[in-house]
C-alpha cells in the first residue's frame, strides 16, 4: 500500500568505468530507451564525465549524479572534490558511503555523516549506501550494522532534509559477486531501515523514505527484487553499464 506512494528510483553506479566519449555514447543509447519511465532514473559517473553526463542528458528525464564529495567547502585537500562544486555544475545527486569507499578508501560512518551534511548543505540529493559484509551476516548482526550506519550518518539531518535522502541498501558479499541477496533477504532489511528511520524520524517519514536494494540487481532479477514492498528501486553497478540491461530495469521499476 505505501509502496505505491513512495517514489521508485533506479540508479546507476557507474563507478571507475567509461572514458567521455563511452559516457556520451552510452547515454545516447540509454536515452530512448528510458523516455517512458515512471520511476526516478539518475546514473552516477565518475568526475570526469560530470559535464558529458550533464550536457547529454539535457531534454532528457536522466539525471545526473557523483559518486563521492569531500565534506569541505574548500581548502587543501588535494585529490578532493567539494559537494559546492557538484551543486554548481548542476549536478544533483552524490553517492555517499558506498562499500567500496568504506573498504579501500578509510571511509568510516563518522566521515560519511560529514559529507552527507556538506552534500545537503549544498542543496544535493544523496544516496546513502549502508550494508553488511558476509562476516557480519554470518555472525548474525545485519540488522545492528545496518542501524549503526544508518543512524551515524543521519546524525544532525533534519526532517525536512530527509526528503532528499535515498537510502539504498547494499550487502557487500552482493556487490559484484553476481551473488544477490533474494528478494525477501533484501525486502527483510531494506524494511527493518524503514523501522531505524521511523524512530529517529516518525512513521510518515520513513513510509515517504525511498529505500533501495543494491547488489548484483540485473534484467533477469530485478522484477523480483522490486515487487517487495519495502524494496524502492536500486543502485545497479555492472548492469548499468550496459543500456539494454539498465533500461530493462527501469522498465521493472515502472508502475
Ligand atoms: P553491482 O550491481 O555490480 O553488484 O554493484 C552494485 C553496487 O555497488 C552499486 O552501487
């Protein structure tokens, strides 16, 4: 019931993949393919490809997003990129906290909180990425994880904040092993999200909460994962690299 009232988004993560000239090739060949969509379509690229990105989606309902921010609105911080900067290029979206950040990249809960604020601050809409790895869920403790990420990063966010807030839900034993968690593991935590942010928020809130699932999502599973009431669309990686397989996607994400 709920589920029909809360905006279905499906996102691509294109992480460290496609030069300008495949950017503006593939979307190209996204564009026709996704014009009828009755769900949220944005594709997060790397940097480089922000002003490709943005110039071929004008006129199109594609938008367009980054994959990480700095928390500072400037400064000396070499290699860096501000969430001020994203916001001026018209760049409207950031993934923040992603998996692979946290593994390779020292991110912690605490630095994700800062770039969530400084990427509100800036007027960005985030996609907050949390999610167990397999040790975690053997050990039983999805739900304490999960909860712990999402409430370290929402810390000073304000109700009214929240709404440009997506929260997607990726179990990192499920990215990129073409290993998906099934739709009842993800609707299971995807929901009990729901729940950590009922309490921090209110029940409306979290039912108007746009919840992902991230993970090895793809043409064939996608339809499964996204008919489960609490599973709001997806943050794709592989699969959005391909037109096709994206759009085939986005097709089960429209109702
Ligand atoms: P895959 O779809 O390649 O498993 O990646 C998921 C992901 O990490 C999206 O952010």
């Amino acid at each position: 019931m709920n589920k029909a009232k809360r905006q279905a988004v499906i996102a691509g993560n294109w992480k460290m993949n496609k030069t300008r000239p495949e950017a503006k090739a593939l979307i190209e060949e996204l564009k026709p393919l996704v014009k009828d969509a009755d769900c949220g379509v944005v594709i997060c690229v790397p940097y480089t490809n922000l002003e490709t990105a943005l110039e071929a989606v004008k006129g199109s309902n594609i938008k367009v997003g980054a994959e990480n921010c700095h928390w500072a609105k400037s400064g000396a911080f070499t290699g860096e990129i501000s969430a001020d900067m994203l916001a001026e290029m018209g760049v409207e979206y950031v993934v923040i906290g992603h998996s692979e950040r946290r593994q390779y990249f020292g991110e912690t809960d605490q630095t994700v909180n800062k770039r969530v604020r400084a990427a509100l601050d800036a007027g960005l809409r985030v996609i907050l990425c949390v999610g167990e790895l397999l040790e975690q869920r053997e050990q039983g403790i999805t739900e304490e994880i999960c909860a712990m990420q999402t409430k370290v990063a929402l810390g000073g966010v304000t109700k009214e904040e929240l709404s440009r807030i997506i929260i997607a839900y990726e179990p990192v034993w499920a990215i990129g092993t073409g290993k998906t968690a099934t739709a009842e593991q993800a609707d299971e935590v995807n929901g009990f999200i729901r729940g950590v942010v009922a309490k921090l928020y209110g029940e409306e809130a979290a039912q108007a909460l746009t919840v992902q699932y991230g993970g090895s999502m793809n043409a064939k599973n996608a339809e499964e994962l996204l008919g489960k009431e609490h599973v709001d669309g997806g943050l794709i990686g592989g699969a959005s690299l391909k037109a096709e397989d994206f759009s085939v996607i986005v097709k089960a994400a429209s109702r």
